[in-house]
C-alpha cells in the first residue's frame, strides 16, 4: 500500500521551488495560486531570503502551493491518485494539502484557507514572542515531564524520539538550559508556538471561515494529526483542520497508522525531508521516499507502480462506516432494515488507549455489518454498510 505524506511549516528552504518551475506548465499554475492566495508565491519560491520564507503568512501559503504542484507531476490526473495511493497524511499545514489532494476540498478553497490560518497564526504570534524547538532523544516520560517542569508543551510528538516543544522564548531558552538527560534541543525556523493555546485566536476566524467552505467525503482515507484515527467525512476532516491550530499534532500516532494500514511505501512531497526521516526510524521496513526535485519523479513513479493498490475512483450506491482506529469493536444495536441518521454512534472500539465511538457520517438504511461483536478491527476497515436513502428493497 502506498502513502502520501505532506509536510508541515519548517520544512521551507530557500529556493527550492526553482526547479519544479522548470516543468511544463508548473509556473502558470503557480501564478493562479498566487493569485488566489494574494502573494508572490514564485518569488517566494526561488528568490526570497530564509527570514523572509520564515514568516507564517509566507511560510504556510508556499507549502500548500509547493504540494499540489508536485502531485500534478506525479498524478496526470487526480483520479490516478485516488485509484492507487492507500492513504494520505499531513504534518500540520499539510492537512491542508492531504485534503485537497484527497477530494475534500479545491485547490482555491485550499489557498484561501491556508492564506488565512497563516495569517492568523502569523497575528496571535505576535502578541507574546513564543517559538518551538526540537527535543531530540531522551526519555520520553522524562522529556514530557521537563516540558510540563518549564511550563512548555509538547506541541508535536512526532515519534522516532523526537517531541517538539513551544512556548514563550523564555521558557525554552530556560529548556535549552537544562534539558531532559540525553536529549539534544535544537530551535525551529518558525515565528510562534504553534499548536499551543497561543494560537486560540486564529482558531476562531478559521472556524467563520470554514463554516461556508463545501467538502467533499475523501476520496482516498485521511489519517488525522489529533489522534491517528482515518477520517472519510468531508466536514469532519476540515472540522479537525481548524482545531489543530491550537492543538497539539500526534504524528506518532499517524505512523502508528500508517503501519496498521500494512503500508509498504510511503512519498513525502516537496517541500520534503522531515517526514521521511522520521518515517525511517518509524516505520521500518517500509520504502519511503522524499519528493524534493523533479529529479526524483522517475524514483516517485516506480514507488507508485509497486506500491499502489488499483482500485475504482467512483463513487458506490451506498456507504460504508468505516474503522477509525485498530481495536475491538463492540456493535451497536442497529439491526439491518434499521434507519441510521448522521451522527448516529453506531459502534465503539476499545483500544490500548481508550474507546472510541463510532458515528455515521450519512443517514441511510442499515444493509449488513460486516463485523461481529468482539471482533479485532484495523484503521478503516468496513464496519457496517448503509443503503443512502429510503430502504434496502
């Protein structure tokens, strides 16, 4: 099964749209989403210094940009995409990215919502001087312990040892200081403590935004930054994309995931580098790949050929309530012929965590489960299947 991973704020580098402009047809469609976005994402790209492409309302906007560009030179056509990649995740700003890659949302919609959060994190920053840092190995009780000791937060636990502190400048120069034992901090290229309560006001003018933003269901499964779980629903993927402004992002748990999913390959897209060592440490045994250059597109297109599992793009008769997490699933008492409507809590799954309840994203008649109670379930596995409308005659 193969994986599309889209990174996050930090992963920018001067420069390194240049060579993906060279492609056909790549700059006209990066004028258009300059336009939409309402900056110079070209210069940006290519010319603009590393404190320039550091800003939030810059940093954010040319991420999104960068990722969608570079999945029209893998993908011809999107339904392509959505016949063979398994699964799509994205570290912060690239939910953004993994949902329009996904269906959920256009690329406009995509740009007008990234322009804003950037521009409102950019905002709720400035109101105290706060950052991030990398804490790099250690014990990871301890390392959370020292973090709660400075009064910082573990912003991004991203697995492979690493946890990414944010707060005020002060409370990580105190960490920087007396760090957790064994453990190296190294200071991010970003302009606030993002994923943190410092970011509340942003959450508030994205939630007004989304409100009147249309989605579509994902069109390939989605794993989610709050807590690994795969997400179908078209709102409830853009309802986690604005509360992830200032909440933490569990990349542990997406990887977590990602290896229940049983995927073999995984390509992380420009601006590409963090994710993929990451996934090295934590996902062993899998092929994993960063999309930097165009360079890397004949590597990219045989990654897709040996990994990706062919399935139809279109859209069935009736739905599926899929798994959100591995675990056991306790059935609901929906029996088939019963009417289920959305929100409806249809089935629970304990995991080594905790319980999950499981709710219909659609309305419909209840045709069969496809589980029994007490069964052990995988991360979007089918649970129970669901005629739309009216009944199953």
């Amino acid at each position: 099964m193969l994986a599309i991973t889209c990174p996050g704020q930090g992963s920018q580098t001067p420069g390194f749209l240049s060579p993906w402009l060279e492609l056909p047809g790549v700059a006209d469609r990066l004028h258009w989403l300059s336009a939409v976005a309402g900056i110079d994402l070209a210069t940006h790209g290519t010319t603009s210094d590393e404190e320039t492409i550091k800003d939030t309302a810059v940093a954010q906007p040319l991420i999104v940009a960068a990722g969608l560009l570079s999945l029209l030179a893998l993908f011809e056509h999107p339904a392509d995409g959505f016949r063979v990649v398994g699964a799509g995740a994205g570290h912060s700003v690239g939910e953004i990215t993994a949902a329009s890659a996904a269906g959920v949302i256009s690329a406009e919609q995509a740009m007008v919502l990234v322009r804003e959060r950037g521009r409102g994190m950019a905002a709720a920053a400035q109101a105290t001087p706060t950052g991030m840092s990398a804490v790099l190995g250690g014990d990871p009780d301890e390392v959370l312990t020292v973090l709660e000791q400075h009064g910082l937060t573990p912003a991004n636990v991203n697995g492979a040892g690493q946890v990414v502190a944010a707060g005020t400048m002060e409370q990580l120069a105190a960490l920087a200081e007396a760090p957790p034992a064994k453990a190296r901090i190294m200071p991010l290229k970003v302009a606030g403590a993002f994923h943190t309560e410092h970011m509340s006001p942003a959450v508030a003018e994205m939630g007004r935004l989304a409100r009147a933003v249309s989605t579509h269901d994902a069109r390939v499964p989605l794993v989610s930054n709050v807590d690994g779980a795969v997400v179908h629903s078209g709102r409830e993927v853009l309802s986690r994309i604005v509360s992830q402004v200032s909440n933490p992002v569990r990349w542990d748990l997406c990887m977590e995931t990602l290896k229940d999913l049983g995927v073999t390959g995984v390509i992380e897209i420009p601006p590409a580098g963090a994710l993929t060592g990451l996934a090295k440490r934590g996902l062993k045994g899998v092929e994993v790949l960063a999309l930097k250059t165009p360079d890397d597109l004949e590597a990219a297109h045989r990654m897709v050929r040996e990994h990706g599992s062919a399935r139809s793009a279109s859209q069935p008769t009736w739905r599926l309530v899929t798994a959100p997490v591995k675990g056991t699933v306790e059935v609901g008492s929906s029996a088939p012929g019963a009417a289920v409507t959305p929100g409806d809590v249809v089935a629970r799954i304990s995991s080594l965590r905790d319980t999950l309840e499981v709710r219909a994203d659609h309305g419909g008649t209840v045709v069969e489960w496809l589980v029994e109670d007490g069964d052990p379930v995988s991360p979007g596995q089918p649970l129970l299947r669901l005629h739309p409308e009216g009944s199953i005659a």
